[in-house]
C-alpha cells in the first residue's frame, strides 16, 4: 500500500505544481496559483500520514517505509527549489519573463553551488532519519523496523560520498567553459 501512496504523492506533487503554474500564467490568476501552489506541502502531509498511519496499526516497517521518509526528506531539501525551477520556465515560457539561468558550469561559482547541493543534502538526510528513526520509536520493536535502519546507515554512507564528491569541487575546481564568439564576433 505505501508504494501506492508514494507513487500517487509523486504524481500529486506534479499535478498540483502545475495546476499552479497553469492557474498563475495561462489562466492568468496569480493568487489561485499562489493557492494551489502553497498546496503542494499538503501531498507530502498526506504520505506522512499514510505511513503513520500504517505502522501504528501493527504494519511491519519495511523498505516501503523507509523509501517514505527518504522521498519525504528530499521533497523539504528541494521541494521549494523545484517549484522556484518550474515557476521560472513557465514565467519565461508563458509570461515573457527572462531566460531561466543555468547552474554555473565552472570554477569558484560551481564549486559554491555543488557544496550548496551538498548541504540540501544534508537537509534531507537529516529530515529523512528523523522520520526513520521516529518510525523506529513508533513500531517500538528492533526486528520489525531493521529495515528503516538500514535505510539510514546506508543514506549516511552515500551523504558522506556525496561530501567527498561536492568538496572536490573545491579542492580540484572544473575549469569554467571558454566563451564562445559568434560569427560576427558577438559573445
């Protein structure tokens, strides 16, 4: 049942996000898109809840649960991120609003933006244990939720590769692309 719920929470997130985005730039109302956007926490409310729900009626805490927790964590760290993305494509796409800008590709300010990355990483991580392990406390039996912290042990070791891999960026910076001029000597 809880992959069900995440599928339908991951389709939710979309859907409202771009009702949204729709009411705001195509039918040109701002504030019933403010609305539904402001909506889009309430999908992740509403897995949580499922979860919840599903372990305090004696369900075993299982890889489903931990998968909950980890989507949860990731939709705080980069939920807001996402829909700032979609809201700039649709303004520039719908409203005449400028070029969305692109991630630097190189030196100092990519190097800023990956550690960046990294600490979102750290956002979600730590929002995601947190549920894990409160899933832990709420089944309140080791063997019926090993999974969950298995889960957490083997998140921490890819946020501590995820550090190694965003520092390196720091210590070995990707050169910044060469501009490029145009036929008539344009940048």
């Amino acid at each position: 049942m809880i992959y069900a719920v995440i599928v339908a929470c991951e389709v939710g997130f979309w859907v409202v996000l771009l009702a949204g985005l729709a009411a705001r730039y195509g039918l040109r109302r701002p504030r019933l898109g403010a609305a539904l956007l402001v909506c889009v926490p309430l999908v992740d409310l509403t897995l949580l809840g499922a979860s919840v729900l599903d372990l305090r009626q004696g369900g075993e805490a299982d890889f489903a649960h931990g998968l909950a927790a980890v989507y949860l964590g990731v939709s705080v760290a980069w939920g807001h991120s996402m829909v700032r993305w979609a809201d700039a494509r649709f303004a520039h796409r719908f409203a005449g609003g400028p070029v969305p800008s692109r991630p630097p590709a190189g030196g100092v300010e990519h190097a800023r933006y990956q550690r960046g990355q990294w600490a979102r990483h750290l956002l979600a991580w730590a929002v995601g244990c947190a549920l894990l392990l409160g899933g832990v406390a709420l089944v309140g039996d080791a063997d019926r939720s090993a999974a969950l912290l298995g889960i957490a042990q083997t998140w921490t070791l890819v946020l501590a590769v995820d550090f190694l891999w965003s520092m390196s960026y720091t210590l070995w910076p990707r050169r910044a692309p060469a501009r490029r001029e145009g036929i008539d000597g344009s940048v």
